[in-house]
C-alpha cells in the first residue's frame, strides 16, 4: 500500500471498489496501549494490516546522552512498564558490561529473584488482556488480584508499585526488608492454586481456543527472519532463551538454577503434564501457543523465585554497592540483550570517557514483535486482529521508547 | 566460531572492503564499506558455517562534536556510524558490523548519507532501517519504502543527530 | 379489563384507558426489570470477578446505584457526530425499544394477566422481537462511522440468522400444546413439576437447551455479543451514542432479555405454575370467588418473575464466563449446529407425540386438552377474545 502526499489535507490511498480502510486505534480498547493498525478490508477479510507506532515515543535515546548512567535507570521503568524490573536490569548490566563490573553474589541472587517475579507480574497481564481482548473479563480480574500481591511485594521492596528504579549500576539499590521473604513464600504457595483456575477459563476453554488455535501462525523462519523473540519465538518452536543462551554476564546470574526453556521439542512441551494439553486444532507457532507458552513460563518462573529466595538465604555476601552517580564510562561500545518476558531487550551503551554516554541504544522486543504483525493477519477476518495483537504482547511504552 | 576466525573469513571473501576490525574490544566489530554492505550480510547469513541468521538491531551514531574545544580533544573526524548487531540462533556466535559514513552526502548540508538497505536479507532491517532514516538520517537506498516511523510523517529534521534543534513550533503548537 | 369498564363507560374510552393502564404496568416491568437487572449485573459480574460491585449508593447493597446511572444518564450531554444522518441516528433508539417493548403486550404473567389476549401471541412476540434488528441497522448506518456500520452488519446478520431456529425451537412447544395461545399454553403446564412441557418428552427437553442459544445469540448477550464487542469494535452500533439515547437501547435489551426469558418460561418451564400446585392446595382459585382467585393469579405472576429472573441471571452468568465467539463461528453454530439439531428435535417431537400423545411422565395430557377451571377455557366458553 503505497501513497503520495500531494496536498497534505487530501490523502489518496489506492483502495479498491469493495474495500473498506478501517482505522483500529490510536484510540482502541483491544490495541494495548497507542498503537494505529489501518487495515484495508473486504467486509471481514482482512487483506492488509499496517501499524502504524510512534504516538508513546519520548525520545528517552536522547534524554539518555543528558544523564549519566545511573540517572537513566528511571527512565529504563517506563519502557515495558509491565516489567520495570527486567528492564532496570538490561541497562545495568550493560554499563557494568561496559565497565567490566562484577556485582556480588547475594545481589545476583536478589536481582533473579526480582526479574523472575516481574516476569510472572507482566505474563499475567498478558494473559488477562488477551482474556479481555477475546471477551472474556474475569480471568482479568483474577490475575490483576495475583498481580497485586507481586507488585505489593515490589512496593515494600523499594517503595514503588510500577516505576521500581531498584536494580541499578553495580547492584541493587537497598536490600530486602525484614518479613519480605516470608511474604513471598505465602505468595508464591497460593499462586500455585491459582493457576489451574486461569487455565480453566482460558487455556482449556472450547471457545478460547476457537478463537486463538490456527490464527497468526509464525513460522520459525518467518520469526527469526522478523526478529521475533521472547515467548513469540518459542512458540514458534525455536529453542532459545537468553538466560540459556545469552551473553555470558547475563547467563552468569542464572548460574546453578534450574529451569526449562519453554518450547516445543519433539512435540511437547516440557513440564506439560501438569498443564492443559495441547488441543487439536492449535498448530505450533498459532495465538494459542504463544499464549500457552506464558502460562508454562509462569510455573517455571515461580520455580526460579523459589530457588533465588533460598539462595538468597544462603549467601553472605554484600547486597552490591551502587557505583557512583558520576561514574566515568571508558571509550568504547557495549551491547547486550536480555530475556525480559515480552522478549529479548536491548541496551547500547557507547561511552566517551565522561559520565554521560555519547549514545544510548534501546532494542525493544516488542518493536520486531509488532513489525510481524502484517504477515500474520492477513488474510484473516477483523476479529483476529485483536487476538493476534493480544498473543504478540506488545507494550508501546517499549515500542515507541 | 570465534570473532578471530570470523575475520578471516571475511578478508578472504572480501579483501580490501573489509575497511577495519577491533577484535579486542568489549563487543568485537568489522568494519565494511557502504557499498559492499549487502553482499557481506548475505555472506554472513547464508554460509553454512557462519549462519548469522537474526538481526537485532541497526544503530546510527553521530560523531559530532559542536563545541569546538571539546572536539579537538575527541581526537576523531565528524562522521556517521551505523552498527548491526548480529547474532546466530544455530551456532551461538554474534557479531557486530560498523559502516562509516559522511555526516553528510558529498559534503552537503541537508543531504542524506546513503547507505544500501539490508531489508531483502533480513525482514526485520525494514523496521530498523526506517528508525535510523527518522532520527538519524541516514537513506538507505532500495529501502522497500522508506519513510518515518517514530516521528510524524511531517517531521523536520532528524532528532537524534547532535546538531538537531528543535522546531518551535510544530502545525502551529509551540513546542519549545 | 376492557370489557370491565365497558359497563362504566363508552367502549372507545374503555379501550383507551384499559390500554393505558396497561402499557403503564408493562412500561413499568421493562424499565424497572431494565433498573434492577442493571444492578443485578453488577453485583453477579463482581462476585464472578471475586469483587463486590456496588456498595456504596444507598446502603450497604448500593440498591440505589442504578437511579444514580440513570440520572448521569440523562444529564449527559446530548451529542450527535457531524456525519451522523440526524434523523435516522434520533430514530434508532426508539424504534428498538418500542419493538423490545411491544412483545409485552403478548405475554402473559398469569393465567388471564396479559394486556392483549391473542391467540397467535407465539408468533407475534417473535415477529415483533424480530423488528429490534431495524433500530440496530439505522442505529449502524446513520453514525456515520465504520465502526458502527461493522457492528450493526455482524449483528443483522446474527439476529436473523438465528430467528430460523428459533422459529424450529417454538414450533416444538406449540406442537404439543396445539395451540399458539401463550395463556393456553401456560394452563396446560398446571400442576407438578411433570406437567411442564421440558419433562414432556426428551425432544423438548434437547429443544430447550437449542432454544437458549438461539435466544442469548438473538438477544446478542453474552458470547455472542459481537455487535457490541467492546475490545474489537469499541461498542460497534452503539459507539456514537450517549446519555438518553444509550439508555434507550440499553433498557431494549433488558427488556428483550426478559421477554425472550419469560417465553422460554411459558413454553417449557410452566410459565406461571411452580413446581408444586400450592394454589390448587390453598384453593386460590377463580372457583373460590374473585379475590381468591387474584391471589392465585398474583402467586403465579410472582412464579413468572421468578422464571424471568433465573434467565436473566443464567445470561449474565454466561457472559462474564466465556470468551466471545468471531461472526464466522457464530453463523456456523447457527447454520450447522442449532438449525439441524432443531429440525432433529421438531421431527422426534413430532413422531412422540404421534405415538406417546400423553407425553413421557404420568399425568401427561393429550394434544390441545386444556385443564378445567381455567381462565382460558371460561374464555373459550364465552366465545373468546
């Protein structure tokens, strides 16, 4: 689809005779943020679907040649606001990558447990939005009351429900407080018997699946090829996880813990027979999939939480101390990606021998996700597009940064 | 496959367009010249022993200093660099590629460095390739279509260079 | 009624009043039950939420959260988009809401309680519940916006779609009944439980679990909601309307919603009788003499309401539950499922009743047999009206 702007008033759009250009956002309660889709249809077959981004974007790469490393990490919270965590850490880790900075044992330790808690907070609103988007709002409530309790724990934590600025250059900002263990525990206990509930009114149920199995198939080279990672491309059937895979001083925090990659291989999943099977008609790399890829990376986050906090428990060490606001970064570039849970993000840093870098780079995940999302809808009818938007799992705030 | 042997690979296919290297830094990166850039990306996706199949992202630098004591002591020419991270889902090995170009084409203020588009070998350039046009001007020529995606389609200028001034108004909503 | 104030005073204005008074009861029923059912809703959707839903307005229950919707409804401001075709968009809530309204007059809430005896009421609450459709059409047309246009299409198709197995559903009950008279219908359930005509045969009873489909999927609640479907179409049809004109559709569904729940209780759950003949035990009946037989009439009105409200409550159960279904499965549930199944259900009532013609429990009653001492027959005596 192509056009030409003659008079800036008048757009012309080659549309044909039977077809309607229907505008899906930026105002839309089924696109998860602002997100424009204009999608060229023929009643309610969808023969093109183009997002069209940029409406959240902040310009945080600039900002980011303005501050020093440590005061960007607030900014870092609003990208995926759903997973502040996960994204305090990326940027950390990157300086120190920079920096040749090792932190503590206890503050690795401290730092998986908070991204793997952060991981099941942003997997439940995935799966509650997705609920939503297909019509069904009581999961929602149900997992933003289990969100709760994790952000309530985050909240005592480091005194913010949703924008933590807690994992930073060099370690953590402050240890735990006292009793925070404990509350953990009774939360991770009755999370457990949470989650068969979810499944029952989502995974298993005959008309989620109507809705989700078969649509948006990804094909694993199509998602490579896309630059789809994170759940996305695990459904796909393609085995790679960073916390696996990655960059040795990111898979050095994960060092000694067990946990499964979440993928398909030899046609099941691992740890599927606590779960739901896998129904008839959902073909690998479908909205089902990447949906019940979620779920499953709950359960194994909740185990990778328990081990941390008993690791925790165990170590001596000091909680990591933050560098110093003014911290000089040497001559030089340092890129790494982390799995945060809607993907792999991101971070560059290039450093000029002054406490604030020349360039900051943010690699979002969600910005490859979504760029898929004309190959998959295609061809189907209107009210796929949402839930294929609801399966990808798209943040704007990541998108647009 | 280590960044070393990656290198000799390299200069063996491509020789003298293969511009520089530092094998040693704390992410290894080769430079290749502009014109040689979409050979060497289909080189290094489709050799069975290299299989960089997944590109994760295309950055502009500026490397522009205003303030004229302060670049004196940078110690570089103004330029533009663009890097492309890459990566091998198959062999676990990743990469980065540096292309050096002029901060302006033919020394023209206002006109755009030229760059070929990677897009026919990975999908995922499209999106990138259109980032690196909005906020750092860059053109990347047999781009499948080339136009903003972060900054509205009327946008003047490219933000992220660092002799971008911001307009005063913008469809006459006072912006600074 | 009519003929009772004929003695007191010139037929014409006879008419006119007992018409009335009424459609002032019934207007009651629709916006009351339209009032307490949103109420209701909340309350049921935030205990299935594990939530409390109102409890602030007016008292502990929140009881008085729906007067206070309704006046944040009628003070909005009253706006209609600049594309909007005006006189079609002011149209549209009215004619839905008279076509919801209007299959009242037909239904009967106790033996004799119905503002228009009619002896084809099946057929014409379905035609009359069939022209809500018109104000849903006009509603997406004259917006002036895609959106609305996509909705009020999806839901064109659906509702009429699904009217032809309805239609198969109902033919099953009057079938039995042999008659299409809803009063009659409802006086032949009289007695037990094993009266109803869902314990009739296990036709009837297939046909019913059919019948509530094709009702929810007619009424466009729960997972057939696609009209609406907030997350897709951001409320499709009614998306360019507020205030007034929303509560106006908002009260025609309600009110649909009832009338559809309060037929499925007259074909097939015995209407106004309950389970046990307590009124025949406590001899509330017209035999009895007139206020006996009121009480008995008013005991039944309330069994009626009662029937109404567990349909109601069983749709808002059902849409706070399940995901929404596409259009594409919507029409195949219709065409390929409930059409067949129906036409299935309508051929072995059919044959049962050929040959079981008293039905499966004892006490079962032939075709068309109307129990004595009934209002109906003592109609049907004096000639009928």
């Amino acid at each position: 689809m192509s056009f030409e702007r003659i008079d800036p008033d008048l757009v012309e759009l080659d549309v044909g005779m039977d077809e309607i250009l229907i505008n899906v956002g930026p105002q839309h309660p089924g696109t998860h943020g602002v997100l424009r889709v204009l999608l060229r249809t023929d009643g309610e077959l969808v023969l093109g679907a183009e997002p069209y981004i940029g409406y959240l974007h902040r310009c945080k790469e600039k900002i980011g040649e303005n501050l020093t490393a440590r005061q960007f990490i607030p900014y870092t919270d609003r990208l995926d606001y759903l997973a502040g965590m996960n994204m305090n850490l990326g940027w950390a880790l990157v300086v120190e990558k920079l920096l040749g900075l090792e932190v503590p044992e206890k503050a690795k330790h401290l730092r998986v447990l908070m991204c793997e808690l952060g991981r099941i907070a942003s997997h439940l609103v995935a799966a509650a939005a997705m609920g939503l988007d297909l019509g069904s709002v009581t999961p929602f409530m149900y997992c933003f009351r289990e969100r709760e309790r994790i952000v309530d724990l985050f909240e005592a934590a480091c005194g913010s429900r949703l924008t933590y600025n807690y994992i930073t250059v060099g370690g953590v900002m402050a240890d735990l407080p006292a009793g925070w263990l404990e509350r953990c525990e009774a939360f991770c206990n009755e999370f457990e018997q949470v989650i068969p509930e979810l499944h029952a009114v989502l995974t298993g149920n005959a008309i989620f699946i109507g809705r989700t199995a078969a649509i948006g198939v990804l094909s694993p080279e199509t998602a490579i090829d896309f630059g789809c990672t994170g759940p996305v491309l695990r459904a796909s059937g393609v085995d790679w996880d960073l916390r696996r895979d990655g960059e040795p001083i990111y898979t050095r925090l994960y060092d000694g813990y067990e946990f499964r990659v979440i993928a398909e291989t030899e046609g099941t999943y691992p740890g599927a027979k606590r779960h739901p099977p896998v129904p008839q008609a959902a073909v690998v790399g479908d909205s089902w999939h990447r949906f019940y890829v979620r779920m499953l990376e709950t359960v194994e986050s909740l185990g990778l939480v328990r081990q941390a906090m008993a690791r925790y428990r165990d170590s001596e060490s000091p909680c990591g101390e933050p560098v110093k606001l003014t911290q000089k970064l040497p001559k030089g570039e340092a890129y790494l990606e982390t799995e945060a849970p809607k993907g792999q993000m991101g971070f560059m840093v290039v450093g000029n021998g002054t406490a604030v870098p020349w360039r900051v780079r943010i690699r979002s995940s969600s910005f490859s996700n979504l760029s898929v999302l004309s190959e998959l809808c295609r061809g189907g009818l209107v009210a796929d597009v949402t839930a294929v938007i609801g399966s990808l799992d798209i943040v704007l705030g990541e998108v647009d940064r | 496959m280590d960044a070393q042997t990656i290198h000799g690979r390299l200069l063996e296919r491509f020789g003298e367009r293969i511009r520089a290297a530092d094998l040693e830094a704390v992410d290894p990166w080769i430079e290749v010249s502009a014109a040689s850039l979409p050979e060497v990306c289909l080189y290094l996706r489709d050799r069975l022993e290299l299989r960089f199949n997944m590109l994760h992202c295309i950055s502009g630098v500026d490397y522009f200093e205003g303030d004229p004591q302060r670049s004196a002591e940078t110690g570089w020419q103004p330029h533009m660099q663009l890097l492309y991270h890459l990566s091998s889902l198959v062999y676990r090995h990743r990469l980065v590629l540096k292309v050096r170009l002029p901060r302006w084409k033919d020394g023209v203020a206002g006109e755009l460095p030229e760059v070929p588009s990677v897009a026919h070998v990975w999908r995922t350039a499209d999106w990138h390739e259109r980032e690196v046009f909005d906020l750092s001007g860059v053109r990347f020529t047999g781009h499948p279509e080339l136009r903003r995606i972060l900054c509205p389609d009327d946008w003047e200028g490219h933000p992220l260079r660092k002799d971008y001034r911001a307009p005063d108004e913008y469809q006459g909503i006072r912006v600074r | 009624m009519a003929e009772y104030l004929t003695q007191y005073a010139d037929p014409r204005l006879a008419n006119v009043i007992a018409a009335l008074v009424h459609c002032g009861l019934l207007l009651a029923v629709a916006v009351g039950a339209a009032a307490f059912f949103n109420w209701l809703e909340r309350k049921v959707s935030a205990r299935t939420q594990d939530r409390l839903g109102p409890t602030r307005v007016g008292g502990r229950f929140g009881w008085l959260q729906s007067l206070a919707d309704g006046i944040k409804l009628l003070a909005k401001e009253d706006v209609i988009p600049a594309g909007a075709d005006s006189p079609l968009f002011r149209l549209a809530p009215y004619v839905s809401f008279s076509a919801a309204f209007c299959a009242y007059i037909a239904l009967p809430f106790a033996d004799g309680w119905v503002a228009r005896h009619l002896n084809v009421a099946v057929l014409f609450i379905l035609a009359v519940a069939g022209l809500e459709v018109f104000g849903v059409i006009l509603a997406g047309y004259a917006s002036g916006s895609k959106w609305s246009l996509f909705g009020a299409m999806r839901e064109a198709a659906q509702v009429v779609s699904y009217k032809i197995p309805l239609a198969l559903c109902v033919v099953v009950p009057v079938m039995i009944a042999g008659t299409m008279d809803l009063v009659a219908i409802g006086n032949m359930q009289r007695g037990w439980l094993t009266n109803w005509f869902l314990f009739h045969d296990p036709f009837t009873f297939v046909t019913f679990l059919v019948f509530l489909t094709c009702v929810v999927a007619g009424v466009n609640r729960s997972s057939f909601d696609l009209a609406e479907a907030e997350s897709e179409l951001a409320a499709g049809f009614l998306s360019e309307y507020s205030g007034f004109r929303w509560a106006l559709f908002f009260m025609a569904e309600r009110a649909s919603m009832v009338a559809v729940s309060g037929l499925a209780a007259i074909l097939f759950l015995g209407g106004w009788n309950g389970p046990l003949p307590v009124a025949t035990w406590l001899h509330l009946v017209p035999e009895s003499g007139l206020l006996a037989g009121w009480l008995g009439n008013l005991l039944g009105a309330g069994n009626f309401l009662f029937k109404c409200l567990v349909g109601v409550v069983f749709m808002m159960w059902l849409r706070w539950t399940l995901p929404r279904l596409r259009i594409d499965q919507v029409m195949t549930t219709c065409l390929k499922y409930c059409v067949p199944l129906a036409a299935a259900m309508l051929l072995g009532a059919m044959l049962w009743t050929y040959a079981l013609p008293g039905g499966l429990l004892p006490g079962g009653r032939p075709i068309g047999e109307v129990p004595e001492g009934s209002a109906a027959v003592a109609a049907s005596e004096r000639g009928g009206r």
